[in-house]
C-alpha cells in the first residue's frame, strides 16, 4: 500500500499507540491509517470511541507514545512540540466541532489568523492587500458575503456561519491537509449539506485531503472513503456502526 | 500583528475588570509613592527644625535631653546656667552671636519662652528660612509677648489680645502671673517648627513675673505690682539654655570641647545636626512600619492582578487553544498573557506615578499650611524608578503562572475545546 510514498501520499499512521495522561486514561492504538492527496476521508465512531484523540494525534497537538505519523513523509510523531505547532501552522487546518472563532475579531480577522503562523501558506497568498482579498473570496466560496459580516465580531455570527468562517481559516494559503472534528454537529441537515459540498469543492481546486471525523454515518455519501474507527484499533472494542458506503 | 491587536480587543472586551486592576495598582502605587514622599519630607523637616545655630548650650544633662527642652519644647530641664556662665561663653573671641533661652512657664498648655530679640533674627528653619511676622511686631514693652502660629490660631489671639501666664507647665494651671498680663504684639508664620506652637516674651518679663515669686510660689504680702515693676531693674541671674552662632564653623569642635570641660559650672553644648540625627534615629522606626505597610498593599494588588488573569482564564483558554491550532507557539501563548499582565502593571504604575504628582501639587500648600510639613516635589529618584521597574517586572510573573496554566491546560487538551 506504502509503495509510493510522498508523491500521492498524504497522511500515513503506523503502528501508533497512544494514553492519554492520568491514572487510569483513555488508551488506543490504530495500527495504520493512511489517506491520500486530495481524498475525502470519513471517519466514524460512537461518542467516546477516540476520535477526536486521533484527530488530536495526528494533527500533532499531542504525541504518541509509540509508532509513526508521517506528514507529507515527515513524521510528525519525532518532532518537538513546538516544530509539531510549526509543521500544522504550515500544512494543516482544524476546524473544531464547536467554539473555533477568537471571539472578539472580526470573521476576515479570524480567516487570517493563521498565516501569522506560517510563513509559507503567508507567501502562497501574497501580500496583505491580497490576503485579505483571499480570505474576502474564501468566505465568498462558502456562502458567506465578507463585505456583509466580514467586519462584525465573530461572536455574533450564527453557529453556521461560523463554522464557515472556520472551515475558511483551515483553508486559507491552501495546506495540503484539512483536519476536521464533526464540524457540522451544530448545523441542521440542509445546511450540513451546503457547507460540506462547499468545502469539498474548494478542497478539491488545491488538491487537498480531508480528514473529518463524525458519529453521524449519514455524511458518507460526500466523501471519497469511509472508515469505522473500530474497525481500525487493535481492539475494536467499540460496537460496530451500519454504515453506508456510497 | 493580528494576533496583538487580537489580544488587544480580547483586553479591551475585559475593560471593567482590567480597568479595576489597574485602578488597585495605581492606588497602591499612590501609596508607596506617597509614604515615601510623606517620610522623606518629614525627615527633611525634621532634620530642618533648626539651622544656622552651631550649638546648643545648657546644663549638663543627656544631648537627646538638651535637644528636646531646648527645641522640641518637650521635657524639662533640671538645672539652668548661671547667667555668669553664659555671659562668658558669649564673650568667647569664637562665638558671633547667643541667644539666651529661659523656659519654665505656660499658657495654656503652649510653652512660654522668654529670650532676647535676637531670637527671631538668629533662629533659621529649613536650612534658611528665618522668623516672619503675619501681624504686630517683636516684643517691645516690657509685658509683650509674641505668639506662634498654632498657638493664635488655636485660641484665636489677634494683636492686643490680654493673655496671662501661667507658673509651671501644666496645662490647667491654678497658679498664675494673673497680676502681670501680657499684650499679644505680634503673631509669627507658620514654620512647622516648634516655635509655632510657642510663646516669647523678652528675658525681663520672665524676671519680672518671678519677681516677688520665691520656689513655687508667690512670697505672701510681698506682691509688687506691674507698675512698680517696671522701675526695676530686670537682670536675669540664669538662662536654661543658649543657642551660639559661630564665626567660624571650623571653631565648632574646639568650643565644643571648651564648653564640655567647663570648670565652674557642669555644661554640655550639643551639635544641633547630630542630635536630630540621633533622634530621627529613634523615631524612624514608625517610618519602617509605614514601608512596609504599603509594600503589603502592592502585594495585595499584584495578587489582585494575577486573580484576574487566573478568573479570566476560563475563556481566554478557549482562545488559547484556537490559536494553538493555528499553530501559535507556546512562547506566543505565555507571551501574550504575561504581556498583558505587564502592560496592565505598566499601566497602573504609570497611572499612580501621575496621580501622585498631581496629589503633591494639589494637596502640598496645605499640607504645608495645616502640618508644616514641606513635601517636595522632585523627579523620581533612580531608587524609586528601579522599585517601580521591579513591580512591572514582578507584574509580568505574576501574569506568567496563570499562563504556564493556560499553556499547560491547553496542550492537555488536545482537540476538544469545551465550553
Ligand atoms: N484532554 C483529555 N485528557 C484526558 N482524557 C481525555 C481527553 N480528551 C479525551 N479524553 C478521553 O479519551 C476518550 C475518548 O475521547 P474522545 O474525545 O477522543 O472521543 P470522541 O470519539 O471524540 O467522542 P465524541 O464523539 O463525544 O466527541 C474519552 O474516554 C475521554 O475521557
Ligand atoms: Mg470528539
């Protein structure tokens, strides 16, 4: 399966074992996971299975205790904390499953935010005129008219604007990976379905991956692969979810 | 930078409670500041009391004792000096000028000193100042008598006034010169000395008032009265104490020596510099206690500040964790809280430093009018600068536990950013 690596590869997870701190923590070990450039992947489990704890993983906010998770070939997994914080700034966007705007800024502001951190998404966009521009045609492209609310707090967005004002953030100087932890939990159907159509569409322009995690296996239908978290523990002690693979 | 000016409005969202916290720190800055300004000018004050007199003379007795009688009008001396004595050190090639002092008596509860006019030439205060009059003029007639600031303006004395005195110092005292009343001639300025809260009469009128007056009373069927007083002739025979001038301040330790070794009569003369050193010495512990009261308010507001961060906390760790997820380093993260803990001492310093000048300009004449206490108003000190800097620096750290906190919390928390 690895056998060309860094060319079509985006994400490879070997052999990974983490425990969160504390007597008696959660545990889990994903012997692989892997996701190509530019695919869609699903990721579904009950409450409480460990999703967000391997979102948490691979998008480098905490370290496994053992095995890799290579990045674009970088294995993430070896690098300090703050080289990790660096290497996400640079290729990576997290939309959250909730609270994912500084509440204070103004949507364009909170679109930005991130190429403060990293120099090259910062130089892919251009120069400042530019990216506000960019980040103005961004929350265009999700449905949102910047000129409308693009001044206005981010507090004061509905809970479905925001979500695509973060999805806008995650998407901005064009990172190869996208990581998303139920992002449309809060979003009624109809709107779920706009907002994940949209995202795909833009992921898709620059080539990007999409990791998504949800407990909602009705979403499968959007992606391009859809994977049961139990199916990918060691010991998939989770029940076993009906899915509908498209 | 859109992180600070980010940072900026998330502070600017706190304004009440950052507001507050800087207002507790410029008060407490106020404070220091102001105790320290208060304790400098009291120093000063003190140790300005008298100048230009190069030595105290008196019987021999302790110097802090000499100081306190002969100055501060506090105690009571237990022997005079004879005026032979006194007529001799005056007359030494050295001495420019004495000023005989001779206390014993009240009014009222002020001190009566009797002394020559010389006294409100010669008596200087903060360092140059000499003796003004607001009204009247120095004593003149025999039953003259000049008041102090605080002691006309406690009793109401204006010039003219009918005062009599009182033998001994007591303050209700039953035994008066009531056959001899004074005439109020004059009424000094404030000093914020002493002699604000004194009498003068000329050395005659105290011999005048003792004349028929014999140990602690009055010699019975021997009353001579104020008129016939006035025919006689009035030669102290001893003075309590005498202030000398110098010709020379080269000549202050030899005449010193002299006076000490006197062989007629047990004298001391005192170095008035070095007494009031010795005093403030012992009165400046009251000065420590006041420090370190308002070293405990800048604790207190420092702890305020970091309670303020720490309570704030709940939703700036949200905001923690989102920038962390952009990709903020935890350098970022400490550096924005412990900033702004730093910008808000920085503030509150600033703020009470400020607060403080104007308070000093403000409240300093009458400060000067009600106290006699003279604050000055000087630039900080390089001391006072390098407190200031240490409590912004001690800002700074108190903001930096509560963010190690936050840093910590959010890398704990991985990718669930809760409520
Ligand atoms: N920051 C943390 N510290 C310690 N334990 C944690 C932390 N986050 C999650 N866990 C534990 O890890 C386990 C899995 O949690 P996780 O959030 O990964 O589940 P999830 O599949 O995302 O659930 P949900 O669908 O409800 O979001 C839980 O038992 C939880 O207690
Ligand atoms: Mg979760």
């Amino acid at each position: 399966m690895a056998d060309r690596p860094g060319t079509t590869r985006l994400l490879e997870v070997e052999a990974v074992r983490y425990r969160w701190p504390g007597e008696a923590g959660f545990a889990l070990e994903v012997p692989r996971l892997s996701l190509d450039r530019g695919e869609r992947l699903l990721l579904i489990g009950p409450s409480g299975s460990g999703k967000s704890t391997l979102l948490a993983l691979v998008a480098g906010i905490v370290a496994p205790l053992e095995g890799q998770i290579r990045v674009l070939g970088e294995d993430i997994a070896r690098l300090g904390a703050s080289a990790r914080d660096r290497f996400r700034a640079e290729h990576m966007g997290v939309v959250f499953q909730m609270f994912n705007l500084l509440p204070y800024g103004s949507a364009v502001d909170n679109v930005l935010l991130p190429l403060s951190f990293a120099p090259k998404r910062r130089a892919r966009v251009g120069s400042h005129l530019a990216q506000e521009t960019e980040a103005r045609r961004l929350l265009a492209r999700l449905g949102l008219d910047a000129s409308a609310i693009g001044r206005r707090r981010a507090a004061d967005l509905s809970v479905g604007q925001q979500q695509r004002v973060a999805a806008a953030r995650a998407m901005i100087g064009r990172p190869e990976l996208m990581i998303a932890d139920e992002p449309t939990s809060a979003l009624d159907t109809e709107t779920r379905d706009q907002f994940l159509d949209l995202v795909s569409g833009e992921l898709a322009e620059s080539d990007a991956g999409l990791l998504m995690v949800s407990h909602d296996a009705a979403l499968a239908p959007r992606f391009d692969r859809v994977v049961r978290l139990a199916d990918i523990l060691r010991d998939g002690r989770s029940v076993p979810v009906p899915v509908a693979v498209p | 930078m859109i992180v600070l000016r980010l940072a900026l409005k998330s502070l600017a969202n706190r304004w009440l409670t950052a507001l507050l916290t800087v207002a507790a720190i410029a008060v407490s800055i106020m404070l220091l500041l102001g105790v320290e300004k208060v304790r400098v000018g009291a120093r000063q004050s003190f140790a300005d009391t008298i100048s230009g007199t190069d030595l105290i003379v008196g019987a021999r007795t302790g110097s802090l004792q000499l100081l306190l009688y002969s100055i501060f009008r506090i105690g009571n001396a237990t022997n005079n000096i004879t005026w032979a004595s006194y007529d001799e050190i005056r007359q030494q090639p050295e001495v420019a000028w004495a000023v005989p002092l001779s206390l014993g008596d009240s009014h009222r509860g002020f001190r009566v000193l009797g002394t020559t006019t010389e006294y409100f030439t010669r008596y200087r205060y903060r360092r140059t100042h000499a003796l003004e009059l607001v009204a009247g003029k120095p004593f003149d007639d025999l039953f003259d008598a000049v008041v102090g600031a605080e002691v006309a303006a406690s009793l109401g004395y204006k010039v003219g006034d009918r005062i009599v005195i009182a033998h001994g110092l007591g303050s209700v005292s039953f035994v008066e010169h009531d056959d001899k009343p004074f005439r109020v001639s004059g009424i000094l300025a404030r000093t914020g000395t002493p002699v604000d809260r004194t009498v003068h009469v000329s050395l005659e009128a105290i011999e005048a008032i003792h004349v028929d007056w014999q140990g602690g009373g009055r010699v019975p069927g021997q009353a001579i009265s104020a008129d016939e007083v006035r025919k006689m002739e009035l030669k102290p025979k001893a003075v309590t104490a005498a202030l000398i001038g110098l010709k020379s301040r080269i000549a202050t330790f030899r005449l010193q020596r002299a006076i000490n070794d006197y062989p007629r009569e047990a004298l001391v003369a005192i170095i008035p510099g070095a007494a009031l050193q010795e005093l403030w010495g012992l009165v400046g512990i009251a000065e420590t206690a006041l420090a370190a009261v308002s070293w405990m308010v800048v604790a207190t507001a420092l702890l305020g500040l970091a309670t303020m961060i720490l309570t704030t906390l709940n939703d700036r760790w949200r905001e923690m964790a989102i920038l962390r997820s952009v990709g903020a380093r935890p350098a970022t993260v400490l550096g924005l809280l412990s900033a702004e803990a730093g910008l808000l001492t920085l503030a509150g310093v600033l703020l009470g430093t400020a607060l403080t000048y104007v308070g000093l300009v403000v409240a300093r004449p009458l400060i000067d009018r009600l106290y006699g206490l003279h604050l000055a108003i000087d630039p900080p000190t390089w001391g006072e600068i390098g407190t200031l800097a240490a409590i912004v620096l001690a800002g700074v750290i108190a903001g930096l536990v509560p963010a190690f906190r936050a840093y910590r919390l959010s890398l704990a928390d991985g990718m669930t950013v809760r409520t």
